[in-house]
C-alpha cells in the first residue's frame, strides 16, 4: 500500500528539532541519525525524511534499496507501488518511449510492477546505491553490464522458485511481471543500506526551490513518443502526474501518481548499441555535467547537475556552486534528451493587485 511521505511521525520529528532550537539537513555521506536532547531520530537516506529510532519504519531504513525497471506502455498502465517509491528515473528507450527506474527502500511493497528488461543506462543510474535491482531479461551486452556492478542483480530467470517474480493473470504479457520487493530484500539481510544520493534540507519550507525559486502551474518534459507533466497539488506540498495526456494512477489504491521533489537532467544520447530486430538502443549519459531544474513546494529553480563516475551520485549545484536542497519526500528525476526532447515550464499567474478605491 503506498504510504504518504509527510507522514505524522516525520512531522513530529521536525517539530521536536525546532522547538528544541536544533536544524539538522541531510547529505551524501554524512550520519543518519540525528539526535535531540530527549528523542532520537534516523534519516531515511533517500528521502531526507526523519523517524523516530527504535520504531519499524526507522529499523527498515537498515535494509537494502530495489530497484525495478517499471514498463510505462500503455498496456502496462495503471503501473503498482510507483507511490511507494523514494526515487524514480525516468529515461528514453526505443522508439521515444519512456521507462522508468523505480526505487524502493523506505517502503517495500510486496507487489510492484510490471517489471521488464534493463537499459545500457541502468548500470551508471545504479551503482551509486548498491543493492538489488530486478528485472525481466534484457539483451545479453546490456545484462553483461549490469552484472558487472556491485548491485544485485534479480532477473526473472535467476529467481525462479524463490517466490519474488509472479506472472499475474490479470495483466496481458509481457506486461504481467510483478515483484515483491519486500521479500527480495529480506532475502538479502548482507546487503546495505543505500548512502544518501541528494541532500535534503530539514523541512519544505527550507528547500532550495522553495527559498529562491518561482513558483509554477506546470512542468512538461516532451519525450519523441511520451508526454510527462507534472503540476503542482492544491497546497504545493507535491507535483501529480499526468501520463501522455491522462492522470496517472498507482494500481495499489487508485490514487494519482505523486512526487515531493522533480528534477529535470538535460543529458545527451549515446546510440552506438544497435539491436538487430528493434533498431538502435538509447543510452542516456548521465557522466558528466549538464543543465536542469529543480521542483519543490510548487517553485522550480534552474541548476547544473554532475556525475563524476559509474560509482558517484548525482551532484546537484546552483549558479554559484553551492549545493541544492531538495524537501524531505520522494523524488522523480526526468532524463531530457537533448537532441529530441524538450522541457517547458509554466510559470504561475501572478495576482493582479487590486486598485485602491477613490473617494
């Protein structure tokens, strides 16, 4: 079931900090855990969200990150468990369609998907968390490179019998594939917990976007064959999808696709991989540095993004070189080809003063 990220027992956490007179913000490589003078909290590495330590959702934050590739077809439509997401990619593949990336460590459905083949842009996307990723088949240069990381790899044909792949009759192949990504990680008790992959500023109010940014009423990144657009919800907290034109739900309760944070990655395409049925494979760089946005609290700022290698996070900067802060929450990244894509961001109306009557 997807669960809300602004859940009560985060918001307490960051009421106790205040009202204590601490600030705390959460970044790559620093300690999760944050303490006050009677309570002590964990940060959820992925989210920046705090728990109080010693509950479940704080001793899950101990387990390793799933990652699943997630079909966004039309057939696969409404996808399971992408609001149980932490992060989400969304990247090109052939013929100008997207599919996503879909990261779950916080909340670890036991049904997620339909989950299909991994792409030659997965292995770079990955590898700075470790952990598992699961997938149905891919072609066998493509898996060659991602067997080749340090992250798990769980294919449909790997797990057999082990219970964590299912064919669901209720879905036409080979859009049927759904994971139970819950019971993947606890058969993997040796792996770690992911390192923090953005910071995160200690409350929504203190993100980069929120603080600097303007406010908008739409974001639409144009892919050659789909349509995401995000807008914001009617208090700001949060951007609902919309897929190609029509909302798009989560399978688990009917509810619309959500997300805290948007980041827009301005990347170029490699195409040097040709499939001999299906045509050239699109390779979405993400080494390297780039152009982008940020989305928080209904306001978007402009930023540069960086990778400096398979293994290295994403490094997200403004103008001036200093760090962006995302709000505590899930975030989705979208991967903007250069060459055939576009983003196009809608400012909000400003009010029009209202004149000062004479007498």
């Amino acid at each position: 079931m997807a669960t809300s990220f602004l859940k009560p027992l985060a918001l307490a956490a960051i009421t106790a900090l205040a009202l204590t007179g601490c600030s705390s913000s959460t970044s790559a490589g620093t300690s999760p855990t944050n303490t006050t003078a009677a309570t002590q909290y964990v940060t959820a590495p992925l989210t920046g969200v705090k728990y109080v330590a010693g509950t479940s959702e704080a001793t899950g934050l101990s387990r390793p990150s799933v990652a699943c590739k997630i079909d966004n077809s039309d057939a696969a439509r409404p996808q399971l468990g992408l609001n149980s997401t932490d992060m989400v990619f969304d990247e090109m593949v052939e013929g100008g369609l997207t599919r996503f990336v879909a990261i779950f460590q916080s909340n670890q459905p036991t049904g997620v998907g339909p989950v299909r083949s991994v792409r030659p842009m997965d292995p770079d996307i990955l590898s700075p968390l470790g952990g598992i990723v699961c997938y149905s088949g891919g072609q066998a240069p493509i898996t060659a490179l991602m067997r080749a990381t340090r992250v798990f790899n769980a294919s449909e044909t790997s797990e057999q019998g082990q219970g964590t792949f299912t064919r669901v009759k209720d879905r036409i192949a080979p859009h049927n594939v759904i994971v139970n990504v819950s019971l993947l990680a606890q058969h993997h008790p040796e792996i770690a917990a992911p390192a923090a992959q953005f910071n995160f500023a200690q409350d929504a109010a203190h993100s980069t976007a929120a603080l600097s940014g303007s406010a908008i009423s739409s974001l639409k990144v144009v892919y050659p064959a789909a349509l995401a657009q995000w807008v914001p919800s009617g208090d700001g907290s949060q951007f609902l999808r919309t897929q190609d034109g029509k909302p798009l739900t989560d399978a688990a309760d009917g509810s619309q696709v959500r997300a805290t944070n948007i980041v827009v990655m301005q990347v170029t395409v490699d195409r040097s991989f040709k499939d001999p049925k299906y045509g050239f494979v699109p390779k979405d760089v993400v080494i390297g540095s780039g152009k982008g946005w940020v989305l928080s609290s209904g306001k978007s700022i402009q930023v540069t993004w960086s990778k400096a290698s398979q293994t290295q996070s994403i490094v997200l900067t403004l103008a001036d070189g200093s760090p962006v802060q995302l709000a505590p929450g899930n975030t989705w990244v979208e991967l903007q080809p250069i060459d055939v894509g576009k983003t196009e961001l809608a400012l909000a109306a400003t009010p029009t003063p209202t004149a000062t009557p004479t007498k």
